[in-house]
C-alpha cells in the first residue's frame, strides 16, 4: 500500500476519509464518500474548519498515529451542511506521499455506527426468537402427542389448558398434590376448581388470575406465592410459572408448571419466628451487655464483704438466710455503708446468680422514666425496640437504689409491674411477662416516709419483706484495720506500686475518726493517702480525730420532718436567686452540685411550686 498514490488508498477505504498534510492542516485529497458526507469539494480546506472541538485534541491525535503507527479519538463532532453537528471518531495512519507524510483519516459517524449495531442486535434477537419459537413448539407439540410418560416422570406438577380455561391434560404428580384426578380435571374449567378463591376465603376473580393472563396477554407468569385448592378442602401453597401455547400462529392456552411449597412455607415462617427471637434475645443481651459495661467502669474497687466485727457477721448470716429465697429485700443504713455490696452478695448466693442484677439509680432517673424502666417500641419505623431496666432483669435481680427517691406519681405503676410480674413498653399495648426478684436500699426511714406521704405504704410493705439495717463504721471500729488493709492491696494492684506498711499510728488515727462517708469515705482515704506517700510507710492526710460527742446541752438535734424543711427552704432560696432556671451554667442544679434530672425529682417530690420562689 506504500507504493498506491492517495487517491488510490482513499478509494479502497470502505468509510469516508481524507488525507491531510500535518504541517499545514489543509486537506490534500479526499474519497466521494467524504465529499458526500461534507457535501462539497475537501480538496484544500482546512481540516479543522470540519470539525468541532478543541484543536490540542486534534494535535494529541496526531502524535497518536505518529507514536503507535494507528490510533482513533471521538473527541471531535463533524460540522455537516444545514447546521448539523454530528459526533464521530477519526481512525488515522501516516502514509509517505510523494511530497512528504500524509495523515490518512477515516471520518466515522458513530449515528451510523449505532444504527448498524441496531440492526445487528435485532438480527440476533430475531434469530434467538426464532430458536425460541421453535423449541416451545416442538416441546408443545410433543404434548399435544401425549407424551405422558415424560409429564408423568416430573416431579413437579404441570396441567394444561386451552384458550377457554378448560383443562387438557395432567400429570400424575398433579393429580397427587392436588387430590383431584385426569377425569375430574380434563375437559372442565380448573381456574374454578383449584384456584376459585384466596387463602382468606375471598372470590379469586379470573381477570386476576395470572394463568389467564400468560395467554391474554401472550407472556410467561412467574408467581412464587398462591394457592391452590385440594379435593378434600385444604389449600396448599404453591408457586407456579404459566406459560402460553401456540398451534402454529395461533394461540391455544397455557401449560402451569407447579410444585407444592407449603411445608417450605411453614419452614420459613417458623425461621422467621425464630430468628425474631434470635434478635429479641440478640438486642436483650447487647443492651445487657451495655448495662453491664456501664455497671463495671462504674463498679466499686472491691467485691467481697470484709469484716469480722459482730455486726457485720450478723448482716452476713441474713445475706444467708434470705439468698436463697424469693422473698424482696429492703437494706437500709447511712451513706456509704455497703448497701451495694449486700445487695450483690445476696444475689450472688441466690439461685438467680446467672442472670444479671440490674440496678436502678431512682435518685437519678431520667426524665422519661417509663421508657428506661418500662422500654420502649419504635415508632413511624424509625429507631429501634428497647427492653427496660425491668425486662432485662428478667430471670435475675432489679437492685432499686435509694428507692425512696422514686416519684411519687410513678410508684404505682411501678408496684402494679412488680406485683403483677409483667410490663407494657411504652407505645406498645402488649403484656410482657418477666420474673424479677426486688432488692432495694435507702438511706431514709422509709416508714417516716409514708407517714409524711412521700411513699407509699403498699410499695413499702411490698418491699420491706426482709430488712437488713447495715451499722456504720464507727460502730466496727474493729474491721477498720481489716477494711484498710484489703483496699490498699486495691489500690496497690491497681496502679501497680509496692504495698507500703500500715502503721500503728495510721491504724490509730483511722480508728480515731467518726467516718461520716463510712466505708466509702474510708477507701478513698486509703487511696488518697496511698497517692501521697513516698516512702515505705503509708502516711494518712487530711484526717482529723473525731471530736467528742457533743453533750445534751449542744445543738438541738432537727427531725426528719425539720431537716426536710430546711432543704424545701434552701431550694426554694436557690431558684429565686437562678428565677427559676434549672439547668445550664449558673443553674441551680450547678449551684446546689446536683445532676439536674435529680434536682427536678426533688422539686416534684418537695412539692415546689413556681408561687413559691417567684413570690416577692
């Protein structure tokens, strides 16, 4: 081809092409069909003027067909006659001219590309068709020759039917599944024997039927979810493909492929209860799991009950006595005392011990109490299901911490949940039955509490079925030395330093304090003291001796009723000075160093009101 001239390589090009001189841009030769395409003489034009695009393209095509000899880009449209703007690829190779290299450029419409990939896909789709056709009209017509050998070997059950819905064959697996037999099929309308109504009893209209629609409207039915209806009565769930027939060119019904799904049915029902449950249990323990994780980053540095003191021996043989039954607890004893610790050893000795204890803090419930104890249901679809404090402690113990700060308003709903061992999620109408063992604790005379109304008594007789009254540890001072020691081998362990020596002197000035925080306030103090001291003596700080107890004639000692009184009035005191505001810096939750869902608790249950604090 090196030796042709250009026009004679132009020629044999089966697409429209020019050959264009590189260093000029001008158009040197170009074929009819070219010519025809641009519907003027090329000769001499400008190449670029033929096209619409960036010339740096055109350029980049260049060194294209220089570097690799052949190359094409569709960057480019061609600017035909009438304004069109039509889009094409440039297919080019160098050619060596008489007069220097020439750049051959076939111009390709990709409209006319497309269309012939159009006629090509529906030659094929023709073609395939056709194969179509023939092998549905051999596997037919090999059914109309009742080739009932090959139908009766099926396992699946195939019947058909002709234009008027009257049934023409069937095979042996249809008549099993079915109940009915070939006599009671053929030659009568099986839409209205098998398939005459759905599964709630309602008429199974024949315009609905998507049997008569595979040759009404001549396509194949998929459905993977009906019924069809026994001899003796029973339905049975089915899925089928309906396909129509042809006798030549015209159309002579439809053959129903079908096979019997109801125990897969069932099968599936019964894994989606299951798997339901699966994620109820999954969502239970996730939610366990996330309480438990809470309660050990917040749990206290020891676990065991120390002590050899009468008293706490004797709280030792009640833990005992009542772990093994089912009989609610009531622990009460000052601040600090333990109270947490007996309610986990009584459920540790209890025959619920493998399933969780759940506490609920009552003096800092959120403000949608019902939700966090009672759970919650989704809503709009949005969110997700949540079991209560009380569900979860389903099987196990719920620990109600400081139970005489629970509201008022919420203490029967609570007591009928307990009593009745069952709950109602919020937005939700339907009883869940729970078995939940009551541990509770407070550091208030409960039954001053319902003499001042601020309990009430049913709760507190459900409640109070066995007491344990904890004694403060000024009055063990005997397990002070046993309860120090056990918590700076703690706090030891904990940040990993040498244990220094308890003292003598140390042992005597602890048990020369009145422990107002009790136990608590005494393992802070170890550790505290653990922290300052440097050497290998445990040096205790910031303790002072207890002083005397103040003689009869000191400050007049208030009751509950007067030191209630003077917390109403210090509140009261505390919102005039905020006007009112709660929460936020300044508020008087930050003012009095409570949490405000607490302090909006003790609002309610003193009985505040806005006349109060607002007054002049």
């Amino acid at each position: 081809m090196k030796d042709l001239p250009t026009d004679s390589i132009l020629a044999l090009w089966p697409w429209p092409a020019v050959s264009v001189d590189p260093s000029t841009d001008r158009i040197v030769a170009a074929n009819p069909d070219a010519e025809r395409l641009m519907d003027r003489p090329l000769a001499g034009d400008s190449f670029l003027a033929c096209l619409d695009g960036d010339p740096g393209d055109l350029v980049v095509f260049a060194d294209g067909v220089q570097h690799f000899g052949r190359y094409w880009t569709r960057a480019f449209r061609l600017r035909l006659p009438g304004g069109r703007n039509d889009p094409c690829e440039l297919a080019g190779t160098f050619h060596d001219a008489p007069d220097g290299p020439r750049l051959l450029i076939a111009l390709i419409s990709l409209d006319e590309m497309q269309a012939r990939q159009d006629i090509t896909e529906a030659g094929n789709l023709h073609r395939s068709g056709l194969l179509e056709w023939k092998r549905t009209q051999t596997f037919f017509s090999e059914l109309e020759r009742q080739n009932q050998l090959i139908l009766d070997a099926a396992g699946e059950g195939i019947y058909g039917i002709n234009a008027d819905g009257q049934t023409t064959f069937v095979n042996r697996a249809a008549q099993e599944m079915l109940g009915w037999s070939a006599e009671d099929l053929l030659g009568h309308d099986t839409h209205a024997i098998i398939h005459h109504r759905h599964l709630n009893g309602d008429p199974y209209d024949h315009r609905d039927c998507p049997i008569y629609h595979s040759f009404r409207n001549e396509r194949v039915s998929r459905v993977e979810d009906e019924v069809f209806w026994r001899k003796d009565g029973r339905p049975i769930q089915v899925e089928y493909v309906s396909t129509p027939i042809y006798d030549g060119q015209v159309l002579a019904g439809a053959v129903v492929i079908f096979r019997d799904i109801t125990e897969r049915k069932e099968n599936e029902r019964r894994l989606h209860d299951a798997m339901a449950e699966v994620d109820a249990l999954r969502d239970r323990l996730e939610q366990e799991n996330a309480y438990l994780q809470e309660e050990i980053s917040s749990a206290r540095s020891y676990y065991d009950v120390v002590g050899q003191a009468p008293a706490i021996q004797r709280t030792l043989k009640q833990v005992d006595l009542v772990a093994p039954t089912e009989a609610n607890v009531l622990i009460t004893g000052e601040s600090g005392t333990g109270k947490s610790l007996i309610a986990a050893a009584v459920h540790k000795a209890s025959d619920r011990r493998r399933r969780s204890m759940i506490r609920v803090n009552c003096a800092a419930l959120p403000d949608h109490i019902d939700s966090e104890l009672f759970g919650q249901v989704r809503r709009n679809g949005r969110g997700s299901d949540k079991a209560g404090r009380l569900e979860l402690a389903h099987g196990g113990t719920l620990f109600l911490e400081e139970a005489s700060d629970l509201p008022l308003d919420f203490q029967g709903r609570l007591l009928d949940a307990l009593r009745d061992q069952t709950v109602v999620r919020v937005g939700d109408d339907r009883e869940r039955r729970i078995s939940v063992r009551i541990i509770a604790c407070t550091t208030r005379d409960l039954s001053r509490e319902v003499q001042a109304g601020r309990f009430r008594e049913d709760l507190y007789f459900f409640l109070n079925v066995f007491p344990i009254a904890l004694t403060p540890l000024r009055d063990r001072a005997e397990d002070i030395p046993l309860l120090a020691s056990h918590f700076l081998s703690l706090a030891c362990r904990r940040t990993k330093r040498a244990e220094p020596t308890i003292t003598t002197g140390a042992i005597r000035q602890l048990e020369s304090y009145h422990w107002p925080g009790n136990v608590r306030e005494l393992e802070n103090v170890i550790e505290r003291a653990l922290i300052v001291s440097t050497g290998d003596k445990l040096r205790i700080e910031g303790l002072e001796a207890s002083l005397p107890v103040a003689p009869r004639s000191g400050p007049r000692i208030l009751t509950e009723q007067e030191m209630r009184a003077v917390e109403t009035e210090n509140l009261i005191a505390c919102l005039r000075q905020t006007e009112g505001r709660v929460a936020g810096p300044g508020g008087a939750a930050e003012l009095l160093g409570l949490r405000q869902t607490t302090l909006y608790s003790r609002i309610q249950k003193l009985g505040i009101t806005r006349d109060q604090w607002a007054r002049d």
